[in-house]
C-alpha cells in the first residue's frame, strides 16, 4: 500500500464489528506492526507471508497483553465496550497481520504470501486503485460500527453506571 492508513479501515472494521471475539486495538496495531519489515528492509519479505506473519502477530499480540490495561483506558476514552484476554490479543494479532499480509499480496508483486512459494496468486486480483477505494470504504464502515459501538457504551453506562465493559 502506498500509506499505511489505508491498513486501518478494513482493520478498524473487522476488530469493531467482531470485537466481541477481537481485540480492537491489538488488531489494528498489528497492521503497523507488520511494516516494520518494510521499514528496516524497504521490501516485504517474511512477516509479509501468511507463515511468517502468524508468528510476527502472535508474537505482537502475546507482547501487547501486558498494555491491556492502557488498551482498555484508551478504549473509555474512545467509548468503546471493551474486553480481553491473553488468546483474544494472540489471536488479533494473528488476523491483523494476515488481513494487512492480504490486502499487500493483492497490491505489491513482492509479497510472498504463501512462502517459499514463489507464486502470488493474489497479485492484481482487483486494481491497485480498487484496493485503495476498498480500504477508503472500509474506513467508513468503521466510522459507522464505531459509531454503533459507542451509542452501546454509552447505552450501557446509563443504564448501568458502575459496570462500563463488555
């Protein structure tokens, strides 16, 4: 992808509107997480394969499990019901990395999605410039589920005050 942003909005969809069974923030992270690769080696290479991205995200969901508490703090502020655990955040993370690993296997022609095969059989299944109006419109879509989230926070902070999670 040409801005990492673009990573946020499936991202941000898919943990808010299965936040139920996701960890919204360690789902999303893991989308930057994961460029980290590219950052230090300016290509994709293992951490960009659905192999190597399963150890990249378990290993970002098992070391966010101590900030669940500044996870939480942040989703509050958010309004954002919020509840986790130890195989909650593993599992995010696995699904963040892989969700990122697939949008990048259908836009760049480096990624080795199903390494050591060489083939990427994702590679231009739609446009680069579909791939951008498809993550544009996941975006939105989030900005609807968080919209639907919070109005459940806060419905549920007003009906009970002392009880805001969940």
């Amino acid at each position: 992808m040409p801005f990492p942003l673009y990573h946020l909005g499936p991202s941000a969809f898919f943990g808010l509107t299965f936040r139920k069974w996701l960890d919204v923030p360690v789902l999303v992270l893991a989308n930057i997480v994961v460029d980290a690769e590219v950052l230090l080696n300016h290509h994709h290479w293992l951490a960009h394969t659905l192999l190597g991205g399963a150890a990249v995200g378990a290993i970002w969901g098992i070391a966010a499990h101590p900030l669940r508490h500044f996870f939480e703090k942040i989703m509050q502020m958010l309004h954002i019901p919020y509840q986790t655990s130890f195989w909650k955040m593993a599992v995010s993370g696995i699904l963040g990395v892989w969700l990122h690993v697939v949008l990048d296997a259908i836009y760049h022609p480096d990624v080795r999605i199903f390494w050591p095969s060489r083939v990427n059989p994702l590679w231009q299944l739609i446009s680069q410039k579909q791939v951008e109006i498809l993550c544009v419109v996941f975006f939105i879509a989030a900005a609807i589920a968080y919209a639907f989230a919070a109005a459940s926070y806060m419905k549920q902070k007003k009906a009970n005050p002392d009880k805001t999670q969940g």
